[in-house]
C-alpha cells in the first residue's frame, strides 16, 4: 500500500500506483492514451458541428411538387436570375455551371456559362452539362420542367411571394445543398433587417402606395405578390391590395384612388419611360403623390427579383414611404 505521500498531487499519483498495480510505465501509457482520446473526440465533434448530414428522401418545392434528393449536388444550373442570387449568397458559385442570359448579378455570375434565356430553355444545352440539380422558376413548371424530369434531373422549382417564403427557400437550397449552417446564418441576418424596419415604422401613417410595372397599359401588383408585402412591411398601403398579383388597373381608377406615393420599376436598361410618363402624364397632375413630388424610380432587378436583395428593397422602400423617420 502507497504510504507517506506528500501533497496533493502525489497521493493522486499514489492511488494512480495503487490501480494501476504500482506500474508507473503503464500509469503514464493511460494518461497518454486519455489525452489523445480527448482530442479525438473534441476533433469529432467539431467536425459533425460543421458538417451537413447528407440530404436523402423526397422535398416539396414552391410549386407544391415532391422532388427526390438523393445527395449534395455538385453541378448545379440556374434557369432565373434569383436563383443564382441565392446560390452566390449561399457561396455555392462554385458548383454553379450555368446560368441564364439575365443572370447579371454578382457580376461573376456573368462569365459562367449561360444555357438559356429566362423563358426560353435550351434544354439539350442544359442536359449536355450532365447537372445534378436544376433551380427553376413558375414560368418553367408547363414545359422545361417535365422535359427535364423525364431525364431524371432533380428540377426545384422556387417562387416566394413573399418575404417569409423567400427565407425558407433560402434555407431549402442550403439544406439541398449541404450549406445548412451558412444558410442559417444569413437567414439570420436578414431577419434582424426585417425586424429594424418593422419597429422603425411601427405607429406611423400607412400613405396610399401605387407601385408601378409598366406604364402602357399600366400595371400594377396586388395580392400575394412580393411587392405587396414589401409595401406593407415598409408602413405603407398597397393601393391596389384588392387585385390579383400582376395585373392592369385603368388610368382613371388609379387616379380616383389618388395615390400619395407612385413607385415605379425602372425600364429595360434602366430607361425611365414608365417614370417619364407617370411624371408628365397631365391627368395625374391631380393625385397627391404628384402634387408633393412623391414619385420615385426604383430598380427593377433589386425589386423584380426574389434574392437576399429583396431585403435591400424593404429598407429603399421604407425610406421613400417614410422620409421622415429616415433623417
């Protein structure tokens, strides 16, 4: 039996001496052994923290499809420009082999290769790129997505009519995608912004709010569209909330509505025809929004798109309703 030990430390060592049968070589091969099991494991768990399982069984897309996901993709197409918003957002640009002819942002997004146009779907080109995952959009879902379906190509299909929609397609393509933490992260992120401009405009006025796509014939958007919920969300009300999502609204009925602020989407290549007529048409001299200088141009890629820009359109929006509490 271990006897006159010391201190502290050495009738440790002694009841180490007395388990271990007084084998000191042996006493000092377990202490080795727990220290580098204690790497190890700490190795380990690090390493599942980063890690995202493997994504296996069936998802529902947002056109309400059941998709089967057999594994992380590694080539990837985008057939919208916010798809590849999302993919860059979610540093996936690597596995990004191709893009659309209107996928100009970020700006790297415009040397991939691009296989198609928005509406129109080179499908042969596409399937030639052998992908293993295909982001669509609603326009897709008659004709390019049974076409690729039939070629056994994993095709989601993406369309957020809202802000909260858009956060959980983020967080679907970076479950898809093995990016489940960077998605949470952002997703994150973008809902702290929601959330500022939300206490920013609590309790004050909601002015009539005319948002503007095109101006011959003049449309708008209403219910259950993005742009709605934006307005809403910026402390404005959409004027034309009892229409459908996309539609026309004739001249007089916008104008007996009276609008007191007119947002409207800049033109192709960033021409400003709809602005230009919405600010010299003579009839409309006559609404408020007019009357106090209240019409504005916004771009039409920042607020014609579903992307973590979107965000970026909540707070532009929220400064052009409420100028006064952005001062």
């Amino acid at each position: 039996m271990a006897t006159s030990l010391e201190s502290p430390s050495t009738r440790i060592e002694g009841d180490f001496l007395f388990l271990f049968g007084n084998d000191l070589a042996r006493m000092d091969l377990m202490r080795r052994f727990y220290f580098l099991g204690s790497i190890i494991l700490a190795l380990l768990i690090a390493a599942s923290g980063c890690k995202s399982p493997v994504p296996q069984g069936n998802i529902t897309d947002d056109l309400g499809r059941t998709v089967q996901i057999k594994g992380i993709p590694q080539r990837i197409v985008s057939l919208s420009p916010s798809n590849t918003e999302i993919v860059y957002a979610l540093g996936l640009e690597d596995r990004l082999i191709g893009v659309t002819t209107y996928c100009n942002y970020p700006p790297e997004a415009q040397k991939k290769l691009q296989v198609s146009g928005y509406s129109t779907v080179d499908v042969e080109k596409v399937v030639s790129l052998q992908p293993d995952l295909i982001l669509a959009d609603s326009i897709h879902k008659t004709e390019v997505i049974p076409a690729l379906e039939k070629l056994g190509i994993p095709v989601i299909g993406i369309v957020a009519p809202s802000l909260d929609q858009l956060l959980a397609d983020i967080e679907l393509v970076g479950k898809i995608s093995g990016k489940q933490n960077a998605a949470s992260v952002l997703v994150a992120s973008l809902k702290q912004r929601i959330t500022a401009v939300k206490e920013k405009t609590a309790g004050a006025s909601k002015p009539r709010v005319f948002f503007v796509t095109w101006h011959d014939p003049l449309w708008t958007v209403g219910r259950g569209s993005m742009i709605d919920d934006l307005i809403v969300r910026a402390g404005g009300s959409n004027m034309a909330s009892d229409l459908k999502a996309n539609q026309t609204i004739d001249l007089e009925t916008a104008i007996q509505r009276n609008p007191e602020v007119i947002v409207v989407l800049s033109s192709m290549g960033d021409q400003a025809v709809s602005y230009n007529f919405l600010k010299n048409e003579p009839r409309f001299q006559a609404t408020d929004a007019l009357k106090n200088n209240r019409v504005y141009q916004v771009d039409s890629d920042i607020f014609g798109r579903t992307t973590p820009r979107t965000i970026d359109a909540l707070e532009e929006l929220a400064k052009l309703i409420h100028p006064e509490l952005y001062k």
